[in-house]
C-alpha cells in the first residue's frame, strides 16, 4: 500500500461517501443559486469567488465520486467538466428567469476558472479509486 493510499481512511476511498456529498453540495448550491436575492451581497468580486469556489469544490467531489483522481481517467475528466459547464449554464439561464436575479457571462467565466481548479487540485489530492 502506497503512502497516497495511507492517508485516506478507508471509508473516504469508497465512492459512495463522495457521492452522497456531491448531492449535498448540489442541493445547497441549486438552493442559493435560484434562491430570492433580498440583501446587498457586497458586489461583484464576492459573487464570483463564489462561483469560483462551488465549482472548484464540485469538480473535485464528483471527480473522487465517481473514480478518483483525473490522472489516466480522460473520459471521467471530460465528462465531469461538461457535467460542470453544463450546470452553470442551467443555473444561469434559471436565473434569468427569476425576478430579482440575471445571467451573467462573467458567472460562467468564473465557473469554469473554478473547474479548472478543481481538475488541479484533483490531481494532487483525491482519495484513490477503489
């Protein structure tokens, strides 16, 4: 057994876990993404840290959900980045739909900087596919 393998207690190598929180972290997200706005959320960066962040966050989840690492695994990583970009855009085109909310490129710009970060971070620290 490798080091890598060491560190990850047996319970978070199973993709189930990781499952399980990836559908937390979309319930939580789909909740505030179509959510009323009913205060000043202190502007333009603060907004699309966030996105950066929820899509950093989601791409590794789903990644170690559904097979560890994106090392060797091309056809998960494409898939998980389509997945991705394919959920920022519905969120954005629900939320142009919703009185108080808009679309916005700038939302999709920092999603997808942030699924590039989660494929890095993927690559380093992701539990081991079991």
């Amino acid at each position: 057994m490798n080091a890598q393998v060491k560190l990850w207690p047996g319970w978070l190598r199973r993709r189930e876990p990781w499952q399980l929180l990836l559908l937390l972290l979309l319930g939580v997200i789909s909740w505030f993404a179509f959510a009323p706005v009913h205060f000043d959320d202190g502007g333009l960066p603060l907004d699309k840290g966030r996105h950066l962040a929820a899509f950093a966050v989601l791409t590794w989840v789903s990644l170690a959900a559904f097979g560890g690492r994106g090392r060797g695994r091309p056809s998960l990583t494409v898939w998980v980045v389509l997945a991705m970009l394919g959920y920022g855009l519905l969120i954005e085109l629900v939320q142009s739909q919703l009185p108080g909310r808009e679309a916005s490129g700038w939302d999709l710009l920092a999603d997808a900087v942030g699924i590039a970060i989660g494929l890095a971070v993927a690559r380093w620290i992701s539990p081991p596919a079991t």
